[in-house]
C-alpha cells in the first residue's frame, strides 16, 4: 500500500506526475475537440497535438514527422518489433531473422518470441556482457552479412540493473549491413543524452510515465523512410501506421513532461547519481557482502555529448543480498514503508528469478535475492536515509525466513 | 499480531481475513501459487492456483487494506503432496493431500516461514474451531474440516488462527456479500486443486501408466476381470469395477496388493473391518494413556464410530471398532474425536491407516 509518508524508490515503475503536467493536461481536458474534426474546435485540438509533436521532437533530436503517437512504451515495442518484421519481410522474403538481446523488456522479448511462433521469424540471441551491454562485435557476428535479418532490437537503458547501451555504435554496425535498428529508451529519456538522429537508430520507444507525465501515452520515433506495417487500423492518424483518436491531453501532458526532463537533466543525473552513490555506499556498510549488478557506478560509455555519458543509469542501484529472498525483502520493507521492486512478476503475481540477471549470466539463487532501487526527481536525502535506517535488520531477517523455496 | 493470512482466492479465505483485520490483528495477505505449471489451471476454473484465483484473492486483499503478495510453493507442494499422492496410489494406498498439504505447507513451509518474517501466526479459511490450543469441529457439520487439520501438532496449532469454526458455509457468504466481496458467490471447491478436471483416474493413468493386473474374488480365489491400473481402485470402493461375478450381489474392494497389482473384491459381508492399526499418531494435545475410549473418523466426511484405543506395534496404534466399518483404506488418516455436542467434538490427534481386520 503506498502511502503519503512512503519512501517511494521505485522511480523505473513510474515517477510523480510534474505538476506543470497536471495543469497543462487539465486545461485541454476542459476543451472539446477531436484532432482530426475540420471545424475550429478540432482545428484547435490538432494544434496542441501538432505543437507537441514538434516540440517532442525538438528535445529528442527528431523531426516532427518522425513521432509517432501510441498508448505507451508496450505498444511502441510490439509496434517496431512486428511492424518492422512484417514489412521488410514482405519487400524480401529472405528477410525473417530477428537478432535481439535476451535482457530487452517482455514487450520486445514476447513480440520476438509471438513472431518466432506464429509467424516464421528465426531468432538470433546476442550474447550479453556481465553488465548486460551488447558490444558492437558481438551485433556484428550475429549479422552476418545481414541480407537474412529483418531487424535488430538492443535496448537503451536496461529497466532492471541501469546498463547504457553504447547505441550509435551498435547503430554503425546495423546500417553497415542494411539492417535497421530498434531501441527501447524508456528508461533512457530524460536519465542519459539521447538523441535520435546523432544516435542513428531507425526506431526509438518511449512512454511518458518514467519521466512524470500521464501513464498511457507514449511514442515511436520511426526514421522517414523506415517502412512499418501498422498493428492498429483505422483513421490513419499516424502516418498509416498507427490509427485511433489522438489523446491531445495525454499528449500534451507528455510532451511537457518530456520537454522538461530533457531540459533538466544533467542536473537532476548530477543530483541522483551522488545520491544513488551514497545508498549503495550506505547499503554495503551495513551489508558488506550484498552485490551490484550491472555496470560499475562510475561506468562510462564512449563519445561526447550527445552521444556518450553514463554507462549506468544515475538513478538505479540495483543489488544481491546473499541467503535473503528478494520477495522476503520488498514485504519486510514494505512494511516499513519503504517501497522499492525485485523485478519481472507473472500474471499471478509470483517473483521469477530476473531474466535480464539470468541473461548476464548469474545464478537463479542470485537473481531471487535481489532488489532494485531507483531514484527519480522527488528523490531526497531522507529517502536514502529512510532505507538505510531499516535495511540492516531487514536482510537479516529476510536470511534468517531464508531462501524460501528450499 | 502480526499475521499473515492465506488466502486461495475462495471465499472462505476472504472471510477470514476480514475477520482478522476486525479482531485488530495486523494482517498482510498471501495467495499460495502451488502449480509449477500456472499455464495448465488457466482453462480450469477450479485449480487452486490459477490466475484467476490470485486475482480473486489480491481484489479481496485490496478492499481490506491490507498488504498481499504471492509465494511460490510450487517447488515444495509437487514435492512434499503431488509426488506422495502418486507415491501412495503407486503403493496400493489411499492419501489424503489436503491432509499432506496442511501438514507439510500451509502448517509448516508457510508457517516457519511466516514466524522467520516476523508473524504470530497464519490465518486460513478451514472451517473447524481452535480456542485455547484445542482443535474441534465446526458448527457446520457438513462443512467441518477438522479432519484435514488433525495432522496438526500442538506447535502448529499454537501458530494458526481459524476465524469461521464457529460458523456456518451461508453465514460465510453472507459475510462475504455484506462487504461486496465479488467472491460472495463463487463455487466451493471440491476437486483436488492439482487435478482440476477431477479426473484422478486420468491423471494417475498420465503419470503412472498402464498397469494392467487380476481382480480376484475373495470367496473363490479366482481371476473374475482385468483392469488397466491398481490405483484406479480404493478400499471399499463398490461403483466402477468393471467386472461380473455370477449372482447379483454387490462386490466392494477389499485389498489392493501393488507387486502383483492384484484387486481383490468381495461381498458386504466380507467388506466389514472390526480393527485398524495405525502408523504412530500424533497428537493434538498432551500425549492421552492408552488405552482409552473415543471416536475415529476413517475418511474425510465419514460417519465417526466409537471405539476403543489401544497400544498397537512400533509406536502406532490398533483401534477396536464397536461396530465394523466398511471402506477403511490404507493411507486414509484415522481421526481420534472426544465427543462433546455442546462445544463441538475434540480432535485428538491421529494415525495413518496401515491396515485394517476382519477381526475383533
């Protein structure tokens, strides 16, 4: 139950609506208008709709006719994966081999794996790094001469242990080899310098409510000349390639939210990567043998801005604490009002060990015992204060219910 | 207290949370995920840990307030009941996996765990009484699942909180209707949550494969049919099977030997048992002197019989029926109850079926 005393680190779930998001979303609501009506009424609406997608793609290095509207990150994933595949696959029939990373997000991994089952996709796993990163060599092997691949999935930022990808790299091997690139940069927009068209990717996912605006509203930058075939048809609202009623006031609310993230992001990183630093210091003074996943705190990937930057989401601090069940953790910690996420569930509900941690390669036993921490913009000292205050006893009682399913 | 209260996603486990959060317990939720194979219970209505069920169980947990996660037992549950149920049929015996499941998850894994986190004691839906460390039946006769819990031991019970023994099944929904809870209505369970379809048959059948042997007639020692599996059949079982002796008389099942897969039937008359021995019990409460006069229940929803209890070999006990019993299978718990109409029967405690006599 979250409360309004809860110490909230679970900034990569969702973060606090801004409050400029709310008034500007609050306004539209109050006008009638639909985005595609002729009369002055639907004029008006199309132009808050059309005004946020330029200044969308102004912060994220874009052209306006490169964003495409969505119902959030999922339907971007399922939308770049499967409309990617199905139309360079229908220009070339050799074209059915999809070569993803197996730490992506279940809306890319399930989309591969729907494709492989159902509709003769052949997939090729990237071996991954111990930070969860695909090097540039490794994309390059797995190509091949890339006349079979239909496309390539890597993401951004990893949403469970934080690892940046180094994405323009990988980009140059894609195009190297005339395949197009998709990245999820959920997590990435508004934590890491992203720019889409420095970064050469051909399709870029993002969701407003990681970085404080409405949940349900998301985009896929889509490059001008890359074909997609649509997975939603109707009114063409998108380009033909996504069709249904525009949600200007989600829209909008996205585009403030989005326009201020980027704008403050250095010093918000600066902010949480020194308070992120200082709760894995604090955690493993008290916990000496917990264990980071992912990249070191202090990773960095290769170019300048806008290129490079961290090699680690400044927010994130993910960790093992040996012998206590990640489950047993987040209870005795929710508890105490200090709510924070141990990963992927199923639909029932039921903790399975992490697959992107499985993926880089630790063991089952490690993977269930670890916890994800992720700082956001209401973020502040007493929050980190507030988890270490409790989190020594807190592992030592977890250890002591020990590894529950033995 | 601190206290962690089971939920299955039935209404009886709804209930029961709700009548802790209002005795002013602490009460954080948990819906047991038991399946190590949810994709399978998704069709199945019934399954006990179906999807829908931890959705059943998390809308209930939401309207109270209350915290609530799911633990995957999966592992332990196929292990310590799953498996034992095919062991025992495989074995020429009758299990009991509620029994099995209380003793050894909900009453144990779960409990232990409960304790190590820093809860007094798990709460669940079963219908039987519990006040001062003694387990008796409930108010709803029909209902009453003291027998499953009989497996219990004074620690366990010390750590268990039972809030509907001294109600009724409509009382319970009632309840449950008065604080709109959607399950208000849902259907009891009856099948074995592990064999959604209720098709036990089948599913030894799937895991144990065809083994065909003789059924034999106890009176004149001669093969009268074949059948496809010795754990299709239980002790005193009448309906089923699948052979015809000369006169009309009715045949039960009277013994299932596993080596040689033989069934053997017989007339009522031969059907009867006078005497049961037990593997050694365990016991409630303080350990009683044998000899002593109670009841004993002989299978879930069994009528009881009074009898008298008396030390039998290695630990367990012989039980001296007053009246012979038809359907005593081995492998069945035999429940010892002191009566007492006014606060409800006693469970003393219980044994295993070993095997059961003629005699007496």
């Amino acid at each position: 139950m979250s409360s309004p005393e809860a110490v909230y680190l679970d900034h990569a779930a969702t973060t606090p609506l801004l409050p400029a998001v709310l008034a500007a979303m609050t306004e539209q609501m109050g006008r009638v208008g639909n985005a595609s009506s002729l009369h002055a009424s639907g004029r008006t609406a199309r132009r808050v709709a059309e005004q946020s997608r330029e200044r969308l793609a102004e912060a994220l290095g874009a052209r306006p006719s490169e964003v495409l509207f969505t119902g959030g990150g999922t339907e971007s994933d399922n939308l770049a994966v499967k409309g990617l595949f199905w139309a360079r696959r229908d220009a070339d029939s050799r074209r059915r081999r999809i070569v993803v990373s197996p730490a992506e997000h279940h809306a890319v991994l399930d989309s591969v794996e729907w494709l492989a089952k159902h509709d003769g996709a052949d997939v090729t796993w990237l071996p991954v790094e111990p930070t969860g990163r695909v090097t540039p060599e490794a994309l390059r092997a797995a190509l091949g001469d890339g006349e079979d691949v239909a496309l390539a999935s890597v993401m951004w930022a990893n949403n469970e242990i934080g690892t940046v990808s180094d994405i323009a790299a990988l980009a140059e091997v894609t195009h190297a080899v005339d395949v197009l690139l998709h990245t999820d940069a959920v997590q990435a927009i508004g934590q890491v310098p992203v720019d889409f068209a420095a970064s050469g990717v051909d399709a870029l996912t993002m969701t407003g409510h990681k970085l404080g605006g409405p949940m349900g509203a998301g985009v896929l930058l889509l490059r001008r000349e890359a074909e997609c075939t649509p997975l939603l048809h109707g009114g063409g609202q998108e380009r033909d390639v996504r069709s249904g009623t525009l949600d200007v006031a989600a829209i909008v609310g996205l585009q403030v939210a989005t326009t201020a993230a980027v704008a403050t992001r250095e010093e918000r990183a600066d902010r949480l990567a020194a308070l992120r630093d200082r709760l894995v210091a604090g955690v493993m003074a008290q916990v000496p043998d917990a264990q980071l996943n992912g990249a070191p705190l202090d990773d960095v990937i290769g170019g300048a801005d806008p290129i490079g930057g961290p090699g680690r989401l400044p927010g994130n601090a993910h960790l093992s604490f040996p012998g206590a069940e990640g489950d047993a953790l987040l209870m005795l910690l929710d508890a105490r009002g200090v709510e924070c996420s141990t990963g992927s569930a199923c639909s029932a509900g039921v903790a399975r060990p992490s697959h992107v941690l499985l993926a880089v390669g630790a063991d089952p036993d490690r993977a269930r015992s670890s916890l994800r921490f992720t700082l956001g913009h209401t973020s502040t000292d007493a929050d980190v204060d507030a988890l270490l205050a409790v989190i020594g006893p807190v592992v030592e009682r977890a250890r002591r219910a020990g590894m529950g399913r033995r | 207290m601190r206290v962690l209260a089971a939920m299955s996603g039935g209404v009886d486990s709804a209930v029961a949370a709700a009548l802790a959060v209002d005795a002013g317990h602490d009460v954080t939720g948990v819906h047991l995920a038991l399946s190590p194979d949810r994709q399978t219970l998704r069709s199945g209505a019934r399954g006990c840990c179906s999807v829908e069920d931890a959705h059943d169980a998390r809308r209930v947990a939401d309207e109270l307030g209350i915290p609530f996660y799911v633990w995957d037992l999966a592992e332990r549950f196929t292990q310590a009941v799953v498996e034992d149920f095919v062991a025992e049929y495989a074995a020429g015996r009758t299990p009991n996996p509620c029994l099995r499941c209380n003793e050894k998850i909900k009453f144990s894994a779960v409990l232990d765990r409960a304790q190590a986190l820093g809860f007094g004691a798990v709460v669940t839906g079963h219908h039987a009484r519990l006040a001062d460390g003694e387990l008796r039946r409930s108010v709803d006769a029909a209902k009453d699942q003291s027998y499953v819990l009989a497996v219990l031991t004074a620690d366990q019970l010390a750590g268990a909180v039972f809030p509907l023994g001294s109600m009724t099944k409509q009382r319970v929904r009632e309840i449950a209707a008065e604080r709109g809870f959607a399950v208000a209505t849902k259907a009891d369970s009856h099948d074995i949550c592990f064999i959604p379809d209720g098709d036990t048959r089948g599913f030894l059948a799937r895991r144990l494969g065809e083994q065909p042997g003789p059924v034999v007639d106890a009176a004149t020692g001669a093969t009268v049919g074949e059948h496809s599996g010795a754990y299709g059949f239980t002790v005193g079982q009448r309906r089923g099977l699948g052979v015809a002796v000369g006169d009309s008389r009715p045949r039960y099942v009277l013994g299932i030997e596993p080596v040689s897969r033989t069934v053997t039937i017989g007339t009522a008359d031969l059907a009867g048992v006078g005497e049961v021995r037990t593997a050694p019990p365990t016991w409630t409460g303080p350990v009683p002197a044998l000899p002593f006069r109670a009841e004993v229940q002989l299978r879930a929803h069994g009528t009881p019989v009074p009898c008298e209890v008396t030390a039998g070999e290695d630990g367990g006990l012989r039980l001296v029926l007053d009246s012979r019993q038809r359907g005593v299978a081995p492998g069945q718990s035999a429940v010892l109850y002191a009566p007492d109409a006014r606060r409800g029967d006693l469970v003393l405690g219980q044994g295993t079926v070993l095997a059961a006599d003629r005699a007496a």
